[in-house]
C-alpha cells in the first residue's frame, strides 16, 4: 500500500529532533572510509526532505544508498523516511539493518529501536511495537523519556489496564472508566461517521483506528498528552474527550491516508477536518458567528493561507471549513483530492484557475456580513468550534 507523505506532529518530542540528532550523530560517528560522499549525500538527503517533492527525496535517497550502502546513521535516515512515507515494510526492513549492524553507536541502535517501535504499532504489531520501545526505554536519556512518551501515547504502558476496550468495523474504542459516555453508542456513532466520510476521501486505512476515549482532557492532561482531542493520522490514533464532534478527528486520519500532501497548510489541513466534522451546521452562519464573537470584522484569507500557528483556532476552523466546503462544491471532489497533496495557495491557482480568486473574493465579502440573527438560536447552533488536534 502507498502511503502519505510527512504531516506536521506538533507534539512529537522524538520527531522534532530527529534532523538536528542526525546531525549530531555525523559529527561524532568515526569517519566512513568515503566521508566527503557520506557528508554531501546526508546534507542533500537532509535538505530535500524538508522541501522536495516526494520523487525527488526518492532520487536523492537512492543515490545516497548506492554512495554509502551500509551506513548505520543512513539506514536509520532511509527508515525514518520511510516510516514517514512508506511502505512500512521497507521502513521494518531499515531499521532492522540498523539493529543489526555490528557498527551502529548505541545512540543510533536506540533511536532505531524507537523508530521500529512506532513503525510496527502502524503495521498493527502492538506488541513488537511495546518490546521495541521498551529497548528504546532502557537506553535512558532523551530518547529514552520519548520511547516512555510514546508507550503512553499509544496505550501501552500500565496506566489503561482499566479501561474498556469495544470493537466494531474500523475501530477500537478504549474507554476510561467513569466516562460520562454510553460506549456502545460511542462506538456506533463514530464507526457510521468514519463510512460517511471516507464515502468521500475513499481511503484505505492500514488498521483499525484506536480512539481513547477519556473522562475528561484534564485526566489526559495530568497524565501527560496534550489537551484533547487529537490524531496521529499516521498511526491510526485519536484521543478523544466527550463532547467533541463526531467526525473532525476521524477526518484528519482519512484525509491523510487518501492524501500525498508532502506540502500541508495548517488553512487546508484544519479546514478539511472542520469541514468533515459532521456537525449539521451552515458554514457561512457559523464562520460568521465565531468571527463576531471574536471581534474579527473582516478576513485575508491570503494570510491565513500563509499562517503556521499564529491565528487562533477560533478563526483557523470556521473560515478552513468554509473555503474547503466552497472549493468542492464548485470544484467537486476529484479536483479537491488532486489539490490535497501540495495545499500552498500557489497550488490552489494552479489546480483552480480564476475559480479560486473567485471563491476568495466571495469569501472575505461574505465574512466582512454580520451573521444572521435570526439564526443565532437555531437548534443546531454548534456552542464551539472544532477542538484542536
Ligand atoms: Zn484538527
């Protein structure tokens, strides 16, 4: 199976460091034999995973195994890659090299065991997965508190032997004892919200997607993950508090597995997910509401195009809802999917034409109208926007 390509973590301590831990592993690993190709094939692999196109890091990751084949520090980097951007066999496979070279320092052998550890809990090996960060775990250090991060994160540490595990088609829901939750209709609910929306992205999913379900986000938080709800699209994950919307996390992960969105935008990627929250609500009512709450008269929708977290979720979720919505209604759904892969504005005119400036000028117009009041007590009057993931 294919698979998509590199999506923002933003509370992945193990993935932030990765690049600058590369680099420190090259400046204190003995010299290769071909240190000056080994050098220049790390620096060019380093340089195009974080703005090339998927084919092109491809080429330079091929060229880099012919130069220098039987590097640790490469291996390890050809399996990051590839638990990135598939196929996770070939990521096992790496990182199983990496294991099993005679000459990988122990701080690269850790950080394969953790990488493998995050891999196999994609391929569904829940308990390779558990043995290899507990590899990771005894290694101590940084790497060692991350390899403890994700056996948290991932439900494999000791604090969910509680909890009450339900399956249906494509999910397995983990409940926290005390949730103020009905979990068989927990279940049913998300399981018909996950047909409704890949009715549209059409996706297939590695695995059945683990949601945990938790009384409260401050439990979550007290025990140490991010206020709630969020996904790990790549692992098929959510963790998920009542009261959210049925679909906004559910569409992360489907999106991300329909996707190649080597280029995401924070607009696109929350938009989408807001856009597929199932919640019965008209966007440009609601997008409306939220800005008057907020104070915001009117929009640049260019500058939220641009925007890598400095505009707050209030105005992020409704107006990204809003322009995806307008986008597949004039554009349908396949011009949409193909725009998916690179989300920059630059794309959308591509991919759009004069329909985008279109659909931006309308837009800013529309969103510069006071909403509705008439409408403000309508029963379906949604009390939030989408909760961040
Ligand atoms: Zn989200």
């Amino acid at each position: 199976m294919s698979r998509p390509a590199v999506q923002p973590r933003p509370f992945d301590p193990a993935r932030a460091c990765a690049l600058a831990f590369l680099a420190l592993v090259l400046a204190l690993a003995p010299l290769a034999p071909c240190t000056d190709a080994r050098a220049q094939t790390l620096d060019d692999l380093r340089r195009a995973y974080d703005s090339q196109p998927p084919d092109r890091v491809e080429s330079v990751l091929q060229s880099a195994l012919r130069s220098v084949p039987d590097d640790p520090a490469l291996l390890l980097f050809a399996g990051e890659m590839r638990a990135d951007r598939g196929p996770l066999p070939e990521a096992e496979s790496f990182l199983r090299r990496v294991l099993a070279s005679s000459g990988a320092p122990p701080a690269v052998r850790q950080r394969a065991h953790l990488e493998l550890g995050r891999t196999l809990y994609e391929r569904d090996d829940p308990a390779g997965a558990h043995a290899q960060l507990d590899s990771a775990l005894a290694g101590g250090g940084e790497l060692g508190q991350a390899a403890r991060w994700y056996l948290h994160l991932l439900g494999l540490d000791g604090s969910y032997g509680d909890w009450r595990t339900l399956e249906s088609e494509h999910l397995r829901v983990h409940v926290q004892p005390g949730t103020p939750v009905d979990p068989e209709w927990f279940l049913g609910s998300r399981e018909d919200g996950l047909k409704e929306i890949q009715g549209f992205f059409g996706a297939q999913l590695p695995k059945k997607i683990d949601v945990y379900l938790w009384r409260s986000s401050e439990d979550a938080q007290r025990s140490g993950l991010p206020p709630l709800g969020f996904a790990r699209p790549s692992m098929c994950l959510i963790h998920a508090r009542p009261g959210q919307s049925r679909g906004h996390e559910l569409a992360h992960v489907a999106e991300y597995w329909a996707d190649l969105a080597w280029r995401p935008t924070r607009l696109i990627r929350e938009g989408t997910a807001a856009a597929f929250d199932l919640n019965a609500v008209d966007r440009l009512w609601f997008a409306r509401t939220v800005l008057q709450r907020a104070g915001v008269t009117s929009v640049s929708v260019e500058q939220l195009w641009a925007d890598r977290g400095e505009a707050p979720e209030t105005v992020i979720y409704p107006v990204g809802a809003l322009l995806v919505r307008r986008l597949i209604d004039r554009g349908g759904r396949d011009r949409f999917l193909a725009f998916l892969p690179d989300q920059s504005l630059e794309n959308a005119g591509r991919v759009y034409g004069d329909t985008l400036t279109q659909i931006i000028a309308e837009t800013e117009r529309d969103l510069a109208q006071p909403a509705a009041p008439a409408q403000q007590d309508t029963p379906e009057k949604p009390s939030a926007p989408a909760p961040p993931s």
